[in-house]
C-alpha cells in the first residue's frame, strides 16, 4: 500500500508539471495545446487524491494522512531531481 501511494503522488506530481508549459517542453519537446496542458493538471489532482485512501487503509486516519504528507514530499523531491536531471525519463511514466 505504501509504494501504489508514493507512486500515485509521483505520478500525479509529474502530471501536474506536464501541465505546465515550460515542463511539457522538456518532457516531450512541445508543449500541446491548452486543453492537453488542462487535462493533465486535472489528472494530477485526482491522483494525488488517490493516493490518500491507501494511506489511510494502511495506517488509519491520522497516521495515514501524515504519511500521505510525508510521500508527497517524497514523490516532489524525486520529481524535482529527474526534472532537472533528465526530464525525457518521464515520458514513458505519463504515456
């Protein structure tokens, strides 16, 4: 349950920042027309929640909600090294 929640918030993460059009650049060399870019941020936030209910499942409600915290900072720290790393690596996780 841990890793399917820290895998829906690296993948909700890195949908929000194909939505934006600096990222989707770099990710997939252009940057796709609005409603891509929108539906991309809409798939995001869904992801990141989710990602709670497998916290809270594995933990219960308090606990699971301050792991939830805790692998969302986990998933935004990985996201933010490949993105400056190497963000062509993220196209095939947002296929």
């Amino acid at each position: 349950m841990n890793l399917l929640c820290l895998a829906l918030c690296f993948w909700g993460f890195a949908a929000i920042s194909a939505s934006m059009e600096r990222h989707a650049k770099d990710i997939f060399a252009a940057a796709g027309s609005p409603r891509t870019r929108r539906l991309r941020l809409l798939a995001g936030y869904a992801l990141l929640a989710l990602a709670l209910p497998p916290a809270i499942v594995e933990h219960g409600l308090s606990i699971g909600i301050a792991a939830w915290f805790g692998f969302l900072a986990i998933a935004s720290t990985a996201l933010a090294l490949i993105l400056n790393w190497r963000p062509s690596i993220l196209r095939w996780a947002l296929r």
